[in-house]
C-alpha cells in the first residue's frame, strides 16, 4: 500500500476503484496470452516484481493538466477556413488537390487530439477505473473463445477480491473435455466440382480425430474458395460452402461435420471460365492526347498504348496467364506482382470483364516517374557512439527501353568510434562512398526464349554495380573500388536467392605510424598475420546468398522469423584468368572459403511484450600460403549489436588473453584496447522487449558468443595466455556471456537505443574467476574494463 501513489489511485474519484490486477486460472494447453487479450478492461501495465505503475499514467494525468479541447475546436475551425480559402484560390486541380490533401492531414491531427487527448495523454494511459459491467463481459467473450476451441462444455467463475480501493479479479476457468471431429463427409452435387473436392481432400484443414477449432472451418471455406479459383470457377464465392455440424454425441464428445457445395441459385452447375484474349494499356490514367492508343499484338496479348516505351518481350515474360486456358486467381495475382516488381509502375491492376459473352482480362498499368531523385539525412551507428549521415540517391528508370533501372547513390557518414590501439577518448570516423548500377529484368546469360518465359514467376535480375568507398579511422585510411555483377532471383515470395558471379575489388590502405607498429608487434610475438590485410590488395570471391523471411520480419502484430545464409569462395577466378596485373602492381591476394549463417525470430507474446531470438555462425578459412583473409571477411564479436557486454570487436579470440601494461595488470585491470579478428563466430542472442508507455519501450537481454582462430595465438613459450583456437571440446567453456537492459525511443521513422551490457562470464580470465557478475560497477575509465559494464548507443533493434 506504500506504492499506492505509483500505482495510480490518487487519480481515482470517490467511490471509485482501480483494477489492480486480472489473472486466469486454466490447463497448460492453453495459451493465457491469447486468452487475456479477450479482458473487455485492461489494468494498467506495472514495471514487474515491485507492481508499481511505470510512467504512463503520471505522464497521462500530467498532460491532461493542460488539455483543452476547446482549444482543438477553434484549431479545427481555423483550419478549415485557412485551408478553403486558399483552395478557392487555387488556379488548377492539381494545386487545389494537394491543399486539399494538406487540409485533411491537419483536421486528422487536430480531431484525434480532440478525441484522444493531447500528444502527452497518448503516450501515457489514464487510470484503470474498476467496473463490474465488463468484467460480465469478459466472461462472456471467455465462454465464446473456449466454445469455438471445441470446449462446448466449459464454465468460467469470476471471483472479484477488493483490499483498501485496489480490485483482484481472479478468473477460474473449467474447460471441460474437448470435442472431436469424428466422421467428415460431403454433399456435392455438380460431379465436376465433387472430384475436385475429393482430389484436394488431402488438403483439408478439417482431419479426424482433431480437436473442432471454428478458426478452421473458416480457413478450409477460404481454402475451397482458392481451389475452385485456382481452376477457373471465377464466380465462385465462399458462400457456396455450408456446414453440418452435429454434436448430438454428448457422451463421448464426437462431432460429425457435413461439407455442403452449393450449386449456383440459377444454374444446376458452376460455370468454369476460359480466357477468350487479353487486353494489356501501359499508360492508363494519361489522357488528353490528340492521337488514339496504337495496338499491337505480342505473344497473345494486345497491347494499347499512346507510345511504345516498355520492351513488350519482357513485359509479356511477366504475365502468365494466356487465352485458351482457365481463369486461375493465383497466376492473376502473381501477373499483378512480378509487374510490379519491375518498379517502373505507379499501381498494376487486373479485372475480368464477363460482358458480351466472352471473358476478357484486362491489365492496366500507370507509369512512374522516369526521374527519381531522393535525399536522407538521419543518424548511424556501426561500432561506437552515433553520428550523422547523409544519403543522395537518383533512380533512372527504363534506361534502355527494356525497363533497365539505373541507380546512383553517394553517401557520407561521420560516427564516434574507439581506436583500436588507445583506452581513452572518442575518434572520429568518416564514412563516404559513391556506387552506381544497372538492375536488368532478366538474366544476362544466353537462354532460349522458352526458357525467359518459365523464369518470370521467379523475378529474375541481373546487377551490375560499381562503387568507390572511403574509411578515414584513427589507425587507417583505406579505400576500395569494387565492381560487382550478381544474379537474384525469388521463390514463394518468401525466399530470395543472389548469386554473385563476380566480385571484384582493389583495396588500399594508408596506416597510422603507431598501428602499423602494432601490426609488426602482432605479428612478432602473436604471429597474428593481420598486418597482411592492410597491404595493397586484390580480393576477388564468388558469392551465393539465400534470404528467407516470414510474415515480414519485425512486424509488430505476428510472429516472424528471417534466415540468411551465405556461401563465399574467395579467389576462385584466378584460378582461371589472369590476374597477373595483381603481382605488376604489387597487390596482396587472397584464397579464402567462408560461410555465415544469420537466423532470427520474434514472437508476439501480447500487443506490447515480444520475444526476440537470434543465432549467428561462421567460419572462414585461408588456403593462400600465408593463410590471411581480407579484413573485411574476418569476424568480430562485440559491440551493439552484437554480444553488447563488450566494446566493439573486442571479445575473443577464445579464451586467449589480451596484452595488458604493467601498471592495469597490477590494478586488476584487463584492457581490451585492441579489435580482436577471428575466423569462425558463434553468437546468441534473446530479448523481451516490452511497451513502457508512449514510444518509449523497455528491454531486457541475454547475449552470448565468441569468436576463435583456426591456428593458435602464442606469446613465445607462455601458455597462461589462453586459447585462441577452437575446440569442439572447449569452445562452449569460452563462450562471453552478458546480460543487461535498455530503452528504445520508437519514433516510428526511427528508433533510437539505449542498452546497458552487463559482464556475466569472461572466457579472457582465469578458471574460476570467470564468473564476474558480482562485481558489478556501472562507472569504469573508459576502454578499461575492471568492472563488467558497457553503455551501448545503436540505431534501431540490435536483431
């Protein structure tokens, strides 16, 4: 009762209550989640174990302070005023449009303010006002979720406990035993569409023996409606399809479930639809024009249009339905996709025209802007401390007719990094680059034309790029050319596929004095052949990557997942040309194997809790004489978004030690000044993130990982050092873990993160000093890491 001001019933009237907290009693095969969604009123959201209200309701009750809606009122009425008056003055459509436009925007700002408070009231929540009304309702919507999950027998006895003015609702739920389908059978009586059903019977989302679920019998109507579409009955409708349900077996709990097939009110069977011929306009929407649309037909379509400005060949490798074959919903929609993935058409719409007799499709296209250009400005982050950014990019489209997109981008970004060979002290690190590409609608590669025809569906492309990038570090400057020529292809929309048939680049490097002096070291006493990557070089690799991502990654409303794995081979092509110019110019090469796989999911446990998971593993491996990587393909651990309890790329290798002076080492201190190089990574992840209040989320975390070496590191005949190299048997004993919290500031176009990484296990210590939580210390000299405390600043979810 002490935390009675946090939790919020000073805001409470007299006579008034608050719903203090709502809990479900029900069997583990439920899932309370789903079942506490259906509350018809919500307690307020409490910062866990203490039960104190977090600052949504203080920032609720403050901003209703200064809420007047009387002031919105008059805002809306001079709004409205200002707004027409200068549509009324308006000397085309097109300007009195986009005031018209501007007008809505602003009445939409101003009545949700009058509706829904100020911007400070939504961020906040008011105070949850007990009622009795709804918590009748609550057992009502309980009742009706369990008796559509097959629990027709079910009961739900609420039990309200009231202690000072704070109310517990406890809600006890008997569910009863479920009821299963039993027998399945159906009534058709068109025999055409009889066959049909029974041939896709093994599709059926109704199988026997399985619990009834009401959600089901919706899906499998929707799943008979796409079967029939998906055979040409194009007016077929989900309307058509009934249940018989009969439950009269009480006693065991069987149900017996009729699929019915109605036939069409004046017809004794459905009509199958065959396309009579396809009308494709390319520039609907323009008019005015002195001239009628020519026409011209290609490949079975015809094709309307004021000038010929697409390539019909490609456009027509897009569409994949045909006259002479059955409607098909499913290649419709994917006709309407793949068009718009060539990104040269504002909207692609597709109807059926039934009038006349015949069964027309018609495909209306409307063109985009030819000329694009784009700025953004905004802030990164890549290894150390935010900085700004600033991004131009111009898109040319149909740069040859054969809707070739044409891409230019510069970039020019400037973060706060630590430098690898100092403890104290930001530095500035610029960023810049210019690339430039070509993107073909289809691969570049001597097919036949039937061939171009069967891969539409899969999006094919072809990219050429070339771009120039510049590093300026407090150890190096470095710049590199690369010219890149990839194939990328889709599957189930779901899966995109890119292969890099060439992947070319000339890297130079300028190091600083003192880094180049740390190289030297490395390699004397560690045999570290990092030094390698910093001299003049040519890296050339083969590359095949495979991107898989479900329900759109990072929705906030499902649960989704994402896979990308990677496949390099490096130096493959001087296998077979010549690249003797490399040894003219003195530049270092590399022949290298590397794989890398990144997999990620996240669960919607409520509308504001989810859970995040993700394992990332790689390895690389040096089959050159003098076994280096480009030191872009080494691994790191580390850093914000990675295992965030260490600085960036200063975790690992293995257990191995890094080099202290005498006077940390005799502190206690252990200093991980140095970015740390591997060449196979292992690292997991999981967060709950959670909705504070606003656009202000809170999260906690658990990261684990730990980069190793192929080779061993040594320091002349000294073992203590550690181990650098991966073993099987050892390398879960190495593994860094931390823990930690943050807050993320959701600003919808941005989100900016603050995470406090927490030391938990250090692999970089002695055998049993290893666990260093304990020591806990939230302020240590920067770069100097005695206490296991890292502040980490990122730029959206670190996964």
């Amino acid at each position: 009762m002490l935390l009675s001001g946090c939790i919020g019933t000073k805001h409470l009237k007299e006579n008034e209550q608050l719903l203090f907290n709502q809990r479900v009693k029900v069997s583990k095969e439920f899932d309370k989640d789903d079942i506490e969604e259906l509350y018809a009123q919500k307690a307020n959201r409490r910062i866990p174990i203490i039960n104190a209200s977090p600052f949504g309701i203080g920032i609720y009750y403050l901003g209703n302070r200064f809420y007047n809606p009387k002031k919105y009122e008059k805002k809306i009425a001079k709004a409205e005023k200002k707004y027409d008056a200068k549509i009324a003055k308006a000397k085309s459509d097109r300007k009195a449009n986009n005031i018209q436009f501007r007008k809505q925007s602003k009445l939409t700002k101003y009545n949700d303010r009058l509706q829904n408070g100020n911007q400070m009231m939504q961020w906040g929540e008011p105070v949850a006002v007990f009622d009795s009304s709804k918590m009748n309702i609550t057992v009502g919507r309980f009742k009706e979720y369990l008796f559509a999950h097959g629990y027709f027998q079910n009961q739900v006895t609420p039990k309200a406990t009231t202690i000072g003015r704070l109310v517990t609702i406890r809600y006890a739920i008997e569910t009863g035993n479920p009821y299963i389908l039993d027998t399945i059978f159906y009534k058709v009586r068109d025999s055409t569409i009889h066959a049909l059903s029974f041939a896709t019977e093994h599709e059926s989302l109704l199988v026997k023996g399985q619990r009834y679920s009401q959600e089901n019998f919706t899906k499998e109507r929707e799943r008979i409606d796409l079967v029939m579409k998906d055979h040409g009955y194009y007016d077929f409708s989900r309307q058509y399809v009934e249940y018989n349900i009969d439950t009269t077996s009480r006693e065991n709990q069987k149900v017996t479930v009729q699929i019915i097939i109605n036939d069409p009110a004046k017809r004794s069977r459905h009509k199958k639809f065959y396309i009579d011929e396809i009308n494709f306009t390319t520039d609907a929407g323009l008019t005015g024009s002195a001239v009628d649309r020519q026409q011209r037909e290609y490949k079975n379509i015809n094709y309307q249009y004021f000038e010929q400005t697409y390539s019909l060949k490609i456009l027509s490798q897009r569409v994949f339905i045909a006259p002479g074959t059955t409607y098909n919903r499913t290649k419709t929609f994917d006709t309407q996709r793949q068009l718009a993935n060539l990104n040269n058409f504002k909207f692609v719409n597709i109807n059926y025209d039934t009038s006349g007799g015949k069964f027309i499709a018609n495909i209306y296209t409307s063109a985009l802007d030819r000329y694009q250009w784009s700025n953004e400005i905004g802030l990164s982050v890549t290894q150390g401390f935010p900085g700004p950014f600033y991004n131009l990019n111009f898109l040319k489209r149909n740069i040859f007719g054969g809707l070739e997109n044409f891409e230019m981008n510069g970039r020019i970004g400037y973060e706060g990094v630590a430098a690898a060979t100092s403890t104290g002290g930001v530095y500035q690190s610029v960023e810049a680059g210019i690339n430039g590409s070509i993107t073909f609608p289809q691969f570049l590669f001597p097919l036949s034309e039937e061939r171009r025809y069967k891969l539409g569906p899969y999006n094919p492309r072809t990219r050429i790029q070339l771009g120039y990038n510049y590093t300026n570090r407090p150890e190096y400057i470095r710049a590199s050319t690369s010219v890149n020529y990839t194939y990328s292809w889709e599957n189930q929309r779901i899966k995109r596929y890119d292969l890099t048939l060439a992947s070319l680049s000339v890297i130079n490097s300028d190091t600083d004095p003192s880094f180049q002096e740390f190289l030297l070291e490395q390699f004397d006493d560690f045999g570290n052949t990092l030094i390698y990557t910093f001299n003049p070089s040519f890296v050339s690799s083969i590359i095949f990557a495979m991107t898989w991502n479900h329900n759109n990654y990072g929705s906030p409303n499902q649960r989704s997942a994402f896979l990308r794995w990677t496949v390099e081979s490096g130096g493959t092509a001087q296998n077979f040309f010549d690249f003797t110019f490399t040894e003219k110019r003195g530049l270092q090469t590399f022949k290298y194997i590397r794989a890398n796989v990144d997999a990620r999911r996240v669960n919607v446990l409520n509308k504001n809790t989810t859970l995040a998971y993700r394992l990332n593993a790689g390895f690389a491996y040096s089959y050159h004489s003098e076994g280096v990587l480009p030191y872009e393909k080494y691994f790191f651990a580390g850093g914000s978004n990675s295992v965030r309890a260490w600085r960036p790329r200063r975790l690992g290798p293995g257990s191995f030690k890094p080099p202290v002076s005498n006077d940390i080492e005799k502190n206690g201190y252990f200093n991980y000044q140095f970015e740390e190089p591997g060449d196979i990574v292992l690292e997991a992840s999981i967060e709950l993130r959670k909705k504070l209040f606003g656009f202000v989320e809170g999260a906690v975390f658990l990261d684990a990982g730990n980069v190793w070496t192929f080779k061993p590191l040594e320091i002349g005949d000294l073992i203590e050092n550690g181990n650098s190299e991966f073993k099987v048997s050892e390398f879960y004993r190495e593994l860094g873990l931390g823990t930690g919290f943050g807050l993320r500031f959701n600003f919808s176009f941005l989100i900016l993160r603050f995470d406090v990484g927490i030391k938990v296990y250090d692999p970089a210590r002695d055998e049993g000093d290893r666990f260093i939580l304990n020591n806990l210390k939230f302020f240590q000299p920067f770069g100097v890491n005695k206490e296991p405390v890292i502040y980490n600043i990122g730029i959206g979810y670190p996964f």
